[in-house]
C-alpha cells in the first residue's frame, strides 16, 4: 500500500466514524426528545430545543467533515504521486549512467609579482 492509499484509507475510516457518531448521537437523544414532547406543557419548547439541537450538532458534524477534508487536501500536497511499475521502467531506461569516477580538482598556481624598485 503505498502513501496515497494509505492517506485515502485514513480519510475513509474518518468519514465513517463521523458518520457513525453522528448517527448514535441522533439516535441517543432522539428518545429524550421524545418524551418531553409526549407532555403537552413541554412539547412546544422541546420541538424548538430539538430544532436548535439538530441544526447546532448538524453543524458541529459538518466542521469535523471539511476539516477532514482539508487535513485530506494538505496531504495530498505532501505525498508524491505514486509511480507506476512502467513509469519507473521508462525513466530509468532515460536516465543518463551516472560519472563513475571522480572529477580532477583543477590545479592552480599563484604567481607573486614583485614591484621593482
């Protein structure tokens, strides 16, 4: 598996678990909900609650999915694209053989000169 796969894999399971959490969430407190608003005194401010509740957790979900995404889009700038087994082939087929032996350090003389007098 190479990193790309891995950096899709890691942002799959994310988006999953959110999805997960946010359902068991929704499920947990929908049968409170409920229950307030089977008693008539409490059943208009219980729907508002519930309102503000969904639209405040539904939120909450959603900043967790684009941070996600963004974490996912800044990684993908990290990891290099992946090569395939021809590219490489191909590239290595061009690519010029490297300089076996080394480069002579060029020599230099100084010359002093002397001011006649």
């Amino acid at each position: 598996m190479n990193a790309t796969e891995i950096k899709n894999k890691v942002e799959q399971t994310l988006e999953n678990t959110v999805n997960a959490v946010e359902s068991i969430h929704k499920t947990l407190v929908n049968h409170p909900f409920e229950l307030l608003e089977s008693v008539e005194t409490f059943k208009t401010p219980v729907q508002k609650a519930r309102a503000l509740h969904d639209k405040a957790t539904e939120s909450v979900y959603n900043q967790i999915r684009s941070i996600n995404k963004i974490l996912s889009n800044y990684l993908s700038t990290l990891i290099p694209e992946p090569v395939s087994a021809s590219q490489a082939k191909a590239h290595s087929s061009t690519a010029k053989p490297a300089n076996k032996t080394k480069p002579q350090a060029k020599k230099t003389t100084s010359k002093t000169t002397a001011k006649k007098a």
